[in-house]
C-alpha cells in the first residue's frame, strides 16, 4: 500500500501548489479542486432548480391561470426535478466525497485523478444541453421528470433528443464518479484502515457508488430505448408496434428506486459524522449502521413497482411490493434509533452543522413516514399522483437530502477554507429555512390527502389557502438560501482563521491535519492505532 | 496500481447497460407467463379439443374497441357478446373503415380482462396477427377466430376481449419524420 502511494506521488514532486489563472480549474486533478467545482455547480443549479420551483409557486399562489400558460408550467415542474436532482442534489454529494473521502481515509487523492477531472467536467455541457430546450421550438421537456412513454416519446417536442442525451452525459459522469469513490475506497485506505474502521460517510458512499454503478447503465438502456422508438422505428414502449408503455416504467423505476436511495445515503453518511461529533460521543451501533445500510441498498432493487401500483398489476405482484417496501422501514428504523441514541444522554450543543442534522433526523422521519402511508398498496389508490406524494418525496429530499448536503458543508468548511463562518448567519439560515421549508411542505400534505392532483397548474377553490401557505413558504425557503451563499463567499474573504479542530471532540482523520489545509495531503500515509 | 477494480466495474456497467435491454424480452416471458396487463400470446397452434373433450361449460365473451388517439375511423365488432362452451372453436368479424381520404395502415392490439383469462384464451386466426392496409374509405370485415381453453380457472365466466386500434402509417411509410402528426382530413 505505501509503495503505491508513493509512485501516485511521483508526478506531483514538482509542483506543490496549485497552477494559476483559470485554466488551473480546467486541468487540475486535485481532488480538493475538483470536489470545490462540484460544489459550486451544484449550488448554481440548486438556485436554477429553485428559481423553476419559485415560477411554480408563484403561479400555484391562487387558483385561476395567472402568470404562465400550462404548456411552461410543465416545462418547469420537469425541469425542476430534473436540474434538482441530476444537477444539485447528485453532483453536491459527489462533491462532497471528493473533498473528504481522501481526507478521511488517509489517501493522497482520489485513485483515478484524471477521470475524476473529466467526470466533473462533463457536467456542465450535459446541463447546458438540457437548459438549452428551454430556448427551443417546441420547448422542453414537459413531461414531468420521471418522462413515462409515450408522453416523452410519440407526444414529445423534439428538444427530447437533447433531453436524452443530456441524461446519457449526466449518467456518464455519474459512473466515472461513482467508480472513482469505489477504487479510492478499495485501494487506498490507509495501512491498518479496515473496511470496518471507515468513517461512516465513506461506508454510506461505498454502497451508494454501488448503487450508482448498478442503474445508472439501465437508466441509459432506457433513454437509449426511447431514442431508438423515436428516430429509430422501434417500438419498446409503442403498443402499435408491440411494445408496452407500461415497460418504460418498470425499466425507469428499476432505476428510479435505487437512485432515491443515492440521494439520500450519503446524506445519513453526513449526518453520521456530526451527530457523534456535537453530542460528544461514539456513533451508536456502528457495525448496525453498515449493516442497515447495505440492507436498504440491496432492498431497494427489488421494491420499484411501489411506485406504480395503479397501472394493472397481479394481487400477488402488489401484495410482493407493499411488504418488500415496508421491509425498509426495518434498516431505516434502525438508523434513525441509532442517531437517537448517539444523542441520549450526550453533551450536546447545537452549532449549524448539527441544527441541520438534528432537523435532518426528524423530518426525514415524517417524510419516511409519509412513504410507509404510500406504501400501502390500497390506499396508494387514492394517494398516487397527488400533492401528498409531492410533500411525501419533498421532505425526504429538502430536509434530508439537502439539509444533509449542507449539514456537510458548514461541518468541513472550516476545514476547507481554512476560515471559520459566521455562526449567528449560519444559524439564522438554518431557522429561516427550517421555517420556510415546513411551511412550504407540510399543507401539500393536506391537499393531498384532500385530492388535490400534482403537475396542475390550477386547482379548485378549496385548495387555494393552503397553497397560498405553500406558496409563501417557499418564497422563504428560496431566498433564505442567499443568505447561504452570502455567508460562504463572507467566510471566504474575510472569515476568521479556523482552528485546526474547530469543533470539540471531532473525530477522524481529515481533523488531523493541518489548517489551512495544504493543496496535498497525506503524501505519506498515516498510521491508523488500533485502541 | 491496481487495476483489477476499475475493470471489475467497467463489466459491471456493461452488464447492467445489458441488463436493461434484457428487461425487455425478460418483461414479455413474465407477461406471458402470469398473463399480466392482459397481454396474450400469438397464433394458438395446439391441439384443439374435439369431441367428448368440449365441456359444457358456458363462458360469455364480451368483444369492445378503442380507437387510439382518437382516430376517426369506424371500426366495432360485429358480435358484442356471446355465449360460449370452452373448447368450442368460435368465429366472430370486426368492421372497420378507414374515413381518411388517403390510404392508411392500421393495427389492433388486443388485451384481455380479467388478464387472469389472458392464456386461456386461444385465438386461431386473429386479423391482430397482421397490418391492415386499407384504401381511402375502404371497409373490411375482419375474422377472429379463437377457442377458450377448459382448463380456464373457476370462477371466471365473463371475458372481455379489447382491441385497440392504431393507425400506423406514419412508422410503415419509409423516411417519416416522427415529429409531424398525421393530419386528419375527412
């Protein structure tokens, strides 16, 4: 292990800190480099993704067609989900692993540098492609983003093409990401640094480069279908020809279940380092953590038709499905407890990193909550394309998924800056957006329950105070968001210096160095003490 | 370096890219199998039963159309309902027109309710098997012909046969550009 270390360092003996100007950015292999632009672009698209969410608001503000004509406003609900999750909420994690899996694990860099830049630097055209239908005859993409066939193929406008190939870009890079973590995490982890002695983000980011590996390709295989169907004479999803629209939606949840799990692993990864960290203790029932983490993983491939139980399927099927889904709720459970239990009976205190996680661990539960009501296969009956499955994937996604990005970022940015942010800012972003968050989220539940379809650009009157509720809590949500994208940039040029732990009692290699983080680190790899 | 990792998962991606065109056929045994969405099998070639072998168990069979994407052409079938035994060799028509000014391509899909019914429902000579070119105003009679397996499960005695027509004409003519919908005119 220290031999290969070595000769990966041999290139680097000449230059010992970055290159200058901007092309540092477009050659670098640094994984620090790469994990910053990740961020970044994740940020940008975030604020894209949520202007689109502001546009749906504004118009959902009161029933009655008033600022966009419905054609756009699918346009948006589409492009929304698209951009937030390909674009913020997948590159924001894959940033994160690439800042702090070698810092954790004790490595240089991350084990295919060159990859790894150009896994980042597909990104940008993929998302400039798919932004672009935007501006073309036709328009985007408004099929909604889960685009079921044949709305997205005989009935879609012809910017799907670009559509398609956007997702074939973005999925690349998600696989050159997701293989790079797992060569990083096999390779070259430090002498004496078992599987079972990783930080628990690495072992969430382990099984989630698995999962990324394993259906990113068939979410390929599935755009690659339509295009065929489209240009191609092929009739996959056509019933005329022969095909079956309902087989888009298995191949795309086959997909699409695991990759609600890619969103949100890392996250329980991120909040399993700040948890013990604030309550000064040791993470409770580690080995348990792993293992309910590989549960969930290996779970999720056989329970996608959960989200299809009204197209025609067999009792037997349903009954299949209903129990698999329920099963999660096992492994999950014990996460949750466990996070608990971290936090009994310690000494807590309640810096931003760990607001954001202990809200990460509530409302993520009502939102786990929510999912076991969907998973009902009668009931999902009546739930299924209503507002309730809206809030239902909203708080696991804005409350776990993002809270758990950010959670990471205020919790290392010390480290990465070398900078300490301004807390009272830190906090007041985190209740503004705890605030506008539930406000936006928790009356969606009750529209829903109450019938109120997703994807309408109109509803009927009795819907119109909650969605007013909904509408001026993501209004808060939204902007709330410039005040942590202030406090960065403030933290950035003219925060005060960071300690080299900033935190009492944290744990774990990346804290081991020193502060401002030199541009590489454990060229020499430490030794990991067995207690 | 070691490089037995990164090969190990660039089989893996090519396998799942596989994988899920393998869905593909894989869906339609399962389909096929369990009868799931109603989907039914192609020509029946075994054997029919004969004789002392046709129970006398009565079966209604109810015959519907659709006309996909709101297709103006006429097309019912000539039998809404009928009764009858399982393995009994049964022939029934379907009119159909085409309304279009222009000659055109059709094609039935057809689906089965309850699709628990779907393999036990043979047909013999069924006009979904083939396209169906029609001039300009041209009408057709065209014959199904299907027997009811016996082994049909109790508790079934009503089924439904759908078929849903298609105007294909724009993915039969060479060259076509997908994106221009057909245009209607009659």
């Amino acid at each position: 292990m220290s031999e290969q270390t070595l000769t990966l360092d041999d290139h680097d003996h000449h230059e010992h800190g970055p290159a200058k100007g901007f092309l540092r950015w477009v050659f670098t292999t640094n994984h620090k480099d790469i994990g910053t632009m990740y961020l970044i672009f994740s940020l940008v698209m975030f604020l894209i993704g949520g202007m689109m969410a502001f546009v749906i608001r504004a118009e959902l503000f009161q029933p009655g067609m008033q600022l966009v004509d419905p054609g756009f406003f699918n346009q948006m609900t589409t492009m929304h989900g698209l951009i937030m999750v390909f674009g913020a909420v997948m590159p924001g994690f894959v940033g994160l692993a690439n800042w702090q899996i070698p810092l954790m694990v004790g490595a240089p860099d991350m084990a295919l540098p060159r990859m790894n830049n150009w896994s980042f630097w597909i990104l940008p055209f993929a998302f400039t492609m798919l932004l672009s239908t935007l501006f073309m005859e036709g328009g985007a993409p408004g099929f909604g983003w889960t685009f079921y066939a044949p709305l997205s193929t005989t009935y879609a406008p012809p910017s799907v093409t670009f559509f398609i190939f956007a997702i074939h870009m973005m999925g690349i890079s998600s696989i050159m990401g997701a293989m790079n973590i797992i060569v990083t995490l096999f390779n070259m982890r430090a002498p004496g640094m078992g599987l079972m002695q990783m930080p628990m983000f690495a072992w969430s980011w382990l099984i989630t480069a698995f999962l990324l590996v394993a259906v990113m390709p068939v979410l390929a295989a599935v755009v690659t279908m339509m295009l065929m169907d489209i240009h191609f004479a092929t009739s996959f999803f056509s019933a005329a020809g022969g095909g079956d629209p309902v087989l888009f939606q298995h191949i795309f949840w086959f997909f699409g279940h695991p990759e609600v799990y890619i969103m949100i692993l890392p996250a329980f990864g991120v909040v399993s380092e700040i948890i013990p960290t604030f309550s000064r203790k040791k993470l409770f029932g580690y080995h348990s953590m792993v293992y309910a983490l590989i549960a969930i993983a290996l779970l999720s491939f056989v329970v996608w038709a959960h989200h299809m139980f009204t197209v025609g399927m067999p009792i037997g099927g349903q009954l299949f499905f209903m129990y698999a889904t329920m099963l999660i709720a096992v492994p999950t459970g014990v996460k949750v407890f466990n996070w608990v239990a971290t936090m009994f009976k310690g000494s807590l205190t309640f810096e931003t990193p760990m607001l954001f996680a202990v809200a990460f661990v509530v409302l993520f539960t009502v939102g786990g909550f929510s999912g076991i009501m969907l998973a009902i296969a009668p009931v999902d009956f009546q739930y299924q394309d209503t507002y309730f499955v809206v809030a239902h994937f909203h708080y696991v996604l804005v409350p776990g998924a993002v809270f758990g990005i950010v959670a990471g970022v205020y919790y290392w940015l010390p480290k990465w800056t070398g900078k300490m942010y301004d807390e009272s800012l830190g906090k007041m972003h985190f209740w503004l957006s705890f605030v506008g968050l539930n406000l936006t989220f928790f009356p969606m539940h009750f529209v829903g329950l109450a019938g109120m379809p997703r994807r309408i650009p109109d509803y009927a009157l009795q819907f119109a105070d909650f969605n007013m509720m909904a509408s001026m809590g993501a209004f808060l949500f939204g902007t709330s968001q410039l005040v942590f994208v202030y406090l960065v940039i403030k933290t950035v040029r003219s925060g005060k210096e960071a300690a080299q732990v900033p935190w009492e009692s944290a744990e774990g290699l990346e804290w081991t160095l020193p502060t401002p983080l030199p541009y590489h680190t454990f060229t020499t790899p430490p030794v990991i003490e067995h207690k | 370096m070691n490089l037995s990792t990164p090969r190990g998962l660039v089989v893996l991606v090519v396998l799942m890219f596989g994988f899920g065109f393998a869905l593909v056929p894989l869906y339609d045994v399962f389909c096929e199998i369990t009868g799931l969405n109603g989907k039914t099998a192609g020509q029946y070639e075994g054997e029919l039963a004969s004789g002392e072998n046709i129970q006398s168990r009565q079966v209604t069979m109810q015959f519907i159309v659709n006309k996909n994407d709101n297709l103006p052409w006429e097309f019912k079938p000539n039998d809404v309902q009928m009764k009858v035994a399982t393995g009994e060799r049964k022939d029934t028509t379907y009119r159909v027109r085409n309304t279009y000014n222009t000659a055109a391509v059709a094609q039935a899909v057809p689906s089965v309710s309850p699709s628990a019914a779907a393999e036990y429902l043979h047909k013999i000579e069924c006009f979904c098997f083939e396209q169906q070119p029609l001039e300009a105003g041209q009408a057709v009679d065209m014959p199904l012909t299907f027997v009811v397996d016996p082994e049909l499960p109790e508790g079934i005695d009503k089924i439904t046969l759908s078929y849903t027509l298609f105007d294909i004409t724009n993915s039969t003519a060479p060259a076509s550009d997908p994106h221009k919908v057909k245009k209607v005119d009659n």
